[in-house]
C-alpha cells in the first residue's frame, strides 16, 4: 500500500536585507518548534512533516522567486509569511498566481485588500491574512491623545507612498476614525522615504501649534523628524508611531534617540498576555524567555504572531478534507476559528473575507533599570491585558 504523502509548510522569511530583524522571529521558532512539527495528524491518518524555508532577501522580486521555489520545488501545502508592506503584498500574489495556500500577518488588513490604482478590493482565493485595522490604531491611538484632554490638534508624519494614502483614506483609513473623535488632523504631505530632510514638515506643524505627532515612520525617520523638531522648538508632548513592529531600541537606526521620546504605539503581543500554544500549551511569557535565552535579543512583539502563523498552518492541515489537496487546506483557512499564540483568530466573521482580526492595547515605551518596556497604557480594546503604566507626557 502506498505510503500517505509527506506534508510541507514553505516559509518566505526576510533573513537577510533591510527587513532581516523582522525576519528573527520565524528564524527562531522553526527550529525551536521542530518536536512539534514532525508530523500532523489528520482524522485517523498521520502524515510525516517538515518546513522549507526561503530567505525573500527583503526583496519582492526574490519573494515571488521564493514561493516558487517552495510549490514547485519543495511541493509545499501551505506557504507563511510576515513583514514589509511591499515584500508581503508580493508573497500573497505569488501565491494567488500560483494557487497555494498563504497564511500571513503583521500590517493592518486596509493594506493587505487594497491595492494602489484597484477601483475595488481584492478578493483572494488562497491567501489568509490577520492582523489589525486602519481604524483600530486610529481608536487606540486617539484614546492614548485624549489622555491630555478631548478634541485634540494632532500633527501627521505620513510618507507620500501607499501606507500614507491609505492612512489618509476618506472611508477605510486612519484619518476619518480620528476626526470622527473630535481631533483635529494636520497633514503637511506626504514624504519619500528614506527621509533626508523634515524640515518643511516641522515648520508646517510648528505654525499649527501641533502638540501631539502620530507617525507610521520607520524608526530612522521618525528619529530625523525628531531631531529636526527639537532643533526648531516644535516640542511635541507626545508621539504615536504605529510602525513599531519590533523592539525599538536595539540594533534599530534611531531607536536609542527614540528611546528618550518615549513613543506611544499599538500593542498587539506581550508576554502578559493570556494567550497560549495551541501546539504544546506553552504561555506567553515561556514563549518570550525562551526567545530571550536562546537569542540574548530582547522579546518582539511580532514573536506571537509567527507563532500563530505555525499553529494556523498546522491547524489548516489537520482539519482539510483531505490535507495533501491545496484546495481543501485553502477551504479549511476560510472555515478556520482557533485560539493560538496571537489570541482568537476567526476567518468566519472577519471585517472582510479572508481576513481575522487581532485586537490591540496601546502602549509606550518606557525606562526601567534594565534598558525600556512597553508599558499597556490604555486596554479598552483589549480588557484581559493588564494596564502597566500610567501615559508619561512632555510638560
């Protein structure tokens, strides 16, 4: 009698290049995971597993290369992915071309549905995707704001590039959940990136009395911005940054200047959060020592969401009519409802098809004696997350 198939998970990881630290935590836990990931049991049958991992060199051209080789090399069943608003977009689309489950997380779904110049949001066949919203930072963001009072003037650092235009969406973006609360936006344009000279926007803010800056920079512009704002007595109380999705003050261009402003941003994963492994029950907190001692890096908050990523893909396989057909694991991530790492993650109810939903918490980076923390500061959105520290503005 034939042998059952072998199952294979492809995992497009940014190993090297200007994404690389976004890349560590999948480079982590596939091979802290291994004794968890030998084999899937599917109803009665058990089928022999591994995971192929291609490096996307940060790049999309390499990522399409990369799913490719992962389907039609490796054969793989489902294929992972996280980070870059222009790698991650190309991962999915290699996917879709090539009708291969995908699984990915890390930017707000607007950006994952919405494509520059499409007159209506795709729709996907194969690819899965959670994360949060546009308009869940803006909620969060706008509760951290109105710590120092309602209605608030708040300064816009957006770059001129495809997550500035949808933060700025009129219906499905940042600005209109922030307005609707009363604030007043200022937007002096957009910026390319790399940023080289802010100078025009500090002014522009300046002469606006802005007191509060959200941002969705990289940490190296959003330190330029900083730099330049000081230099000319824009002194804002308080920064919200949204791009934060790493721990921002080690290894990171800017982040040590950073480190003194004491940014407010979206908190989607520590580890005190009450979520565990659906693999092996490991907690939150077990998740992030282990990071911490087998890396000597500080704990991520993308950490969690690859973990999920695992968990969805193993889930995937294991519930498939059958798991050796993509189709069938493509079905079985549209019927998906599983508590992981991440949280809840539920494809049956998500804000549109192909998309689950990942609450957030806002938080600040804070000093301690053992270097910075992300402090929860505000939790209405997610209530079973512990609030940490009390909001520190400039006077």
């Amino acid at each position: 009698m034939a042998s059952d198939p072998q199952l294979c998970i492809g995992a497009v990881i940014p190993r090297t290049g200007r994404l690389a630290r976004l890349g560590d935590p999948l480079s982590f836990l596939i091979p802290w995971l291994a004794p968890q990931l030998t084999h899937i049991v599917n109803g009665s049958r058990r089928y022999a597993l591994r995971v192929a991992i291609r490096d996307s060199r940060s790049d999309p051209a390499h990522a399409r290369r990369a799913v490719r080789e992962l389907v039609d090399h490796e054969r793989a069943h489902v294929v992972i992915t996280m980070a870059g608003t222009r790698v991650l977009p190309a991962v999915v689309a290699a996917c879709e071309e090539l009708g291969a489950p995908c699984v990915s997380t890390t930017f707000p779904w607007q950006a994952y549905v919405h494509r520059p110049g499409a007159a209506e949001p795709e729709r996907f066949d194969w690819a899965y995707h959670f994360a949060w919203g546009l308009d869940d930072i803006a909620t969060v963001f706008a509760e951290i704001w109105e710590r120092l009072g309602p209605a608030r003037t708040v300064g816009c650092l957006w770059n001129d590039d495809v997550q500035g235009r949808l933060l700025r969406h009129d219906r499905d973006g940042f600005a209109p959940v922030a307005r609707k609360r009363g604030h007043t936006l200022i937007d002096p344009g957009g910026y390319a990136e790399p940023a080289t000279d802010l100078s025009d926007h500090v002014d522009h803010l300046r002469r606006h009395s802005t007191e509060i800056i959200t941002s969705a920079a990289t940490a190296s512009d959003l330190a330029l911005f900083h730099r330049q704002a000081c230099e000319s007595r824009l002194r804002p109380r308080l920064i919200t940054c949204s791009r934060w999705l790493a721990y921002p003050h080690a290894g990171v261009t800017g982040g040590a200047e950073l480190a003194e402003a004491r940014v407010g941003t979206l908190v989607y994963w520590t580890p005190r959060h009450p979520y565990r492994s659906s693999l092996d029950g490991t907690t939150a907190a077990g998740l992030a020592a282990a990071y911490e001692q087998a890396t000597g890096k500080a704990w991520l908050q993308p950490l969690g969401l690859a973990h999920a990523l695992i968990e969805v893909a193993c889930h995937a396989l294991s519930h498939a009519a059958d798991p050796a057909d993509r189709h069938a694991v493509a079905r079985a991530l549209s019927r998906t409802h599983i508590t992981t790492m991440a949280g809840s993650l539920d494809w049956t109810s998500g804000p549109t098809p192909n998309i689950a939903l990942v609450p957030l918490a806002g938080g600040q980076w804070q000093p301690t004696r053992h270097g910075h923390d992300l402090a929860v500061v505000t939790n209405t959105g997610l209530p079973e997350v512990p609030i940490t520290g009390d909001l520190v503005v400039a006077p």
